[in-house]
C-alpha cells in the first residue's frame, strides 16, 4: 500500500510540475530510500511557458455588464435581441478562437441551464457576439465566461 501511495504522489508531483512550467527534471521526486516528498522545486518563480498565444477573457452578467476579463474594453447587451451581446477587446480577435459557457459572475452557484455560441462580431474586427438561449431554445439573457485565444 506504501508503494502505491507513493508512486501516486510522485506522478502528482511530475504532473503539477508540468502543468506549472516546471521541467519535470527539476522536480523533487522521492528516491527508494526516501518515503518524504519535497516541492521545494515548486516555489512562486516558476514560469509559465510562452505558448505564442494571445489569452483574452471576459465574465458578463446577464444584464450585459463586465465584471472581470483580461485585454477586453466593453461589454453591451444587444439592444435589438434578448440574449445577445456584444464584448470588445483590445484588439482584432477576428480570426482567434472563441470558447463560451454559461456561468455565473461570482465564485458561487450554478448557471441556470442554457445554450450559449460565440461568433465574430460582424461590424467590429475587436468584438465577440455571444447569443444565449434557454433549454428550450428561447432566447435568454444569461451571464457568461468568454475566453478568446489568438496568436501573438
């Protein structure tokens, strides 16, 4: 059982490295005659590889407010459709890829259920435009998570 506890807590070791940036070579891993692990190799100065991708990111309420993001400017309801939205970034996402899910703004609950799509804006190269739909297909305000990754 000691073996398979700690053959455990090694591969955990070498996969919070690699998720960290930290080149699994450098990381503690216990010897045979060692049962104790050390992550004294996983301190606040590892760094994040460059992946030559641009992160944008934005959380919006279901009225149309930004709550929180990353590069973005704006966020507006679609005056014209219920559920639709428009969010702006800082620069041309156009042929970036778009990831959007439901979720709620704060650190708690779960969204009410729905389907939400992402697409470019057609009028602006900077924005995003969500549509939100409630399970049965009507339309629906809903709050969201937007993550944008574009190239550098």
């Amino acid at each position: 059982m000691k073996k398979v506890i700690k053959n455990t807590l090694k591969s955990t070791l070498v996969v919070a490295a690699m998720i960290s940036g930290i080149s699994t070579a450098s990381a503690a891993v216990p010897n045979e005659g060692n049962n104790k692990l050390s992550i004294s190799s996983f301190t606040s100065k590892a760094k994040v590889p460059d992946l030559g991708v641009a992160h944008l990111s934005a959380v919006v309420s279901a009225s149309g407010k930004l709550v929180r993001g990353s590069g973005v400017k704006s966020s507006v309801p679609d005056q014209a459709f219920v559920g639709g939205y428009i969010v702006t970034f800082n620069r041309n996402v156009r042929n970036c890829t778009y990831v959007v899910s439901l979720g709620n703004t704060g650190s708690v609950g779960v969204p009410q259920p729905g389907v939400i799509s992402a697409t470019g804006a057609n009028i602006n190269p900077n924005g995003v435009y969500i549509h939100a739909n409630n399970t049965d297909g009507i339309p629906a305000d809903r709050p969201f998570h937007l993550n944008v990754f574009c190239h550098k």
